[in-house]
C-alpha cells in the first residue's frame, strides 16, 4: 500500500483530526507524524497532554496504520526519512515557509502534496482558549515546569505580584520568524510581593499572605509558578511549606543560602550579608525534598557567593555540595553588569553536571539574549522584577500629572481604555 502522511498536534482532538485521517486513508495507509513536546513549545505554548500520551490517542484512531515523532517544526526532515507517497494537509498553512520546506522535501523522490479543504467549525486556537477560561488543575500546573525544562532550549518566567499583572503575562505574545514568543509562567518574588504591600524585603510577609496572594493568581491562570522561598527559614517549617506550596500547585520553590535577616541580594556587600554553612544548607534541601508527596515539585537552590564576592571556587564548591543533596537545580546570582562571572560558573558546572537544571535572572546583566544564555547553559530565565517596576513609575506620573492639571483629561493618553481593561478580565461583560 501506498504511504499516506500527516503532521499533527492533537493536543485536543476534534473532527477536523477526524476528517484529516479519513481523507489520508483514501490515499495509502496513514503514517501520522506526532509533534514532540520540544517541537511544539519552540513554536507555540506547550501542549496539555504530554507526547506519550498523545501518542496513546492517536495510534488508537481508525485508519491510523503507524505512528512516529515529528522532532521538528518542519515536516521536511520526516519527509525525506520516511519518504511517504503522499503527503495529506489542509488548505490553510500557518506557517508558509513551512509549505515551501516540505514541498521541496517530496520534489526530491516524487512525492505529492494533496490539499484538502479546511474542517469548518472548528479551531484549536479557539478551543485552548476556551480551556484557558475554564482553568487548570493543581496537578497539572505543577508538573509543567519540568516537562518545560525537558522540551525547551530555555523557559521564560516573569514576575507576577497579583493577578492583573499575571494576567498580563499570561496573555503576552509576540511572533518572531514564525515562532510565537510567550512566558512560560510567573515568578512570586519576595521582593515585588512586599513592595506591593508597603513592606520591606526582609521576609516580613507569612507564608500564609504569600500563599493567598498565589491562589488568587491561580484563579484566573493556567500556566506554572516558581516561589521565591527567600532563605527557606528553619528546616521544620520548610518541610511544612513545601506541602503547602505542592498541593497549591506551584511548581518549585527557590531558596537562597544566606542566614540571618534577609536583605535584598542586589545590595551585595553594602548591606550585612551572612552565607550559611553549605552543610546546614544541604539539610535543608534535603527536608524540603523528602517532605513532598510528588517528585514534580522541584527545590532548587540559589547559591549567593557571587553576589557576596566571594568568587567562582566558592559557588562551585557549594554548587557541588547542593547537587550531592539531591537539589533539582540550581540558580546562580550576580549583581555585575556583565554575565561574564555567569558564564564562567555555567561553564565549569556544565561540565561537571550537563542534566540538572541552570537558572540566571539577568536583572544587571540584561545585555544578554535568551539565546546567548541558552548557549552557555542555562534553562530557566527569570525576569525577576519587572512588571512591579514598569508600574510605578506609570502610576506615579499619573497622579502627578493629575494634580498639576487639577483634571485626568491630560492623562488619558498614558491610560489604558476601559473597554481593553474589561477584555483582558475573563467573563466581564
């Protein structure tokens, strides 16, 4: 029989899949090529259901004959490996280039392209959307993080201290070269939750604040969540944190290894800043570890010997320690304006251990692409701050602003319109 094949997602199965295979089948025996989970989050967000078990609903699909992994975007590199007599796809191409490669690919041995016209009715797009309005669970959202760090080259997470400004990042796109570009999840930053509230970095805000704040966030989004857990506190109340944050359904938790009262790092030496024992640090990671109920909740550790100046052979050194005690990555930070000292760390660690996971926030350094920091090693990104400070000086001149004019009409350009605000707010009519 002839070999008919098909590239597809089914992230969500629909009748339009359906229509695809039944048109393929008049052609030969259906040879499915099933996007991979890196293939996919280079493009577009991170498909729902993992590849395995995509996989599961495709090969149980009538006329389905095979199953394979499309590792690539392109259908090219499939094309020319199982060189398929037909290849079947629907009328409308969201990527043209794509179109181009892969009829270039059948030219080569003679294959044929054969179009088909597009299942009316039916969207993807819209389809995820509508999941998105319906939400998530906690079991889900957890466990993205680290299907995130196995599919993509480097995740994106930015700062989100409250909903709206969640939100906002979670509707954030922007196409680049074909790829649509988006955060992956949020970062709960100490800092930005405090500043929110009046408060000072210094932990001052419980857990329990921190944590409400969180389910709020997760109310109106879908995607992970890393915890600034700041130094992490006494071993016995990380063990108890770690459960709450697990069954809350945030992915990880970031702790730093200082003692004493937290002062912001970017501070560095200015301030009183104290290390704690690596050993002391390793029991801690070690709690927080064997306290969780699923291996999906990460504990990775932030090693500060380069914010305190004590060079690379120290962060190495409890780098080393850290990963001994089982931590599921590590973040290194710098307050330098240059990644230099970074990369230098990544370099030496990458040789040393190439599987567990690296994690920078470039607030100094931000010079360096993703790209560049993708190449040396790392990730995870983390933009640690950043919405919080985009918002203050916006509010600040606002008010100003009204006060000077003694009216708001001056301002209203610098504001965005009520009928956007009720857009970006699920379910506001």
């Amino acid at each position: 029989m002839p070999i008919a094949y098909i590239g597809m997602t089914v992230d969500i199965l629909h009748h339009g899949h359906i229509n695809v295979i039944e048109q393929a089948r008049k052609y030969g025996d259906v040879l499915v090529g099933l996007l991979t989970d890196a293939a996919i989050a280079d493009h577009k967000r991170l498909p729902y259901l993992n590849y395995e078990q995509r996989e599961k609903i495709v090969e149980n699909i009538r006329g389905v004959v095979r199953v394979v992994p499309q590792e690539e975007w392109s259908y090219a590199p499939n094309l020319r490996r199982y060189r398929p007599d037909f290849m079947v796809h629907g009328d409308q191409w969201l990527d043209p280039l794509n179109r181009t490669k892969a009829l270039a690919a059948l030219e080569e041995y003679g294959g044929k392209l054969i179009v088909i016209p597009y299942t009316k009715g039916v969207s993807s797009h819209e389809l995820l959307a509508q999941m998105n309005q319906l939400g998530t669970t906690a079991e889900i959202r957890r466990r993205t993080l680290k299907r995130l760090l196995a599919a993509k080259p480097i995740s994106r997470f930015i700062e989100a201290h409250n909903p709206i400004s969640a939100l906002i990042a979670e509707n954030a796109r922007a196409e680049l070269a074909g790829k649509v570009r988006e955060f992956d999840g949020f970062w709960s930053s100490s800092l930005t939750d405090s500043t929110s509230r009046g408060k000072p970095d210094i932990e001052v805000l419980d857990i329990s604040s921190r944590l409400a704040n969180i389910n709020d966030i997760f109310e109106v989004t879908t995607k992970p969540l890393i915890f600034d857990g700041d130094t992490g506190g006494k071993p016995e109340h990380f063990e108890l944190n770690v459960r709450s944050m697990e069954r809350l359904g945030i992915s990880a938790v970031i702790i730093e290894d200082k003692k004493g009262l937290k002062k912001n790092s970017l501070l560095g030496n200015e301030v009183l800043q104290t290390q704690e024992d690596p050993e002391l640090f390793c029991d801690k990671i070690r709690a927080g570890r064997a306290a969780r109920v699923q291996e999906d909740f990460m504990v990775i550790a932030r090693i500060e010997s380069l914010i305190l100046e004590k060079g690379i052979a120290d962060a190495v050194g409890r780098a080393q320690a850290y990963v001994k005690a089982g931590v599921d990555g590590i973040m290194i930070h710098s307050r330098e304006k240059t990644p230099d000292e970074v990369y230098e760390f990544a370099r030496i660690f990458r040789n040393e251990f190439p599987e567990v996971p690296l994690v920078c926030v470039p607030t100094s350094y931000n010079t360096c692409t993703e790209e560049e920091l993708a190449a040396h090693g790392f990730n995870l990104v983390i933009y640690a701050n950043h919405l919080l400070r985009a918002a203050y000086p916006a509010m600040q001149q606002v008010a100003n602003e009204i006060l000077r004019a003694g009216r708001s009409l001056e301002v209203d350009d610098q504001l965005l319109g009520i009928k956007q605000i009720l857009k970006l707010i699920p379910g506001t009519r």
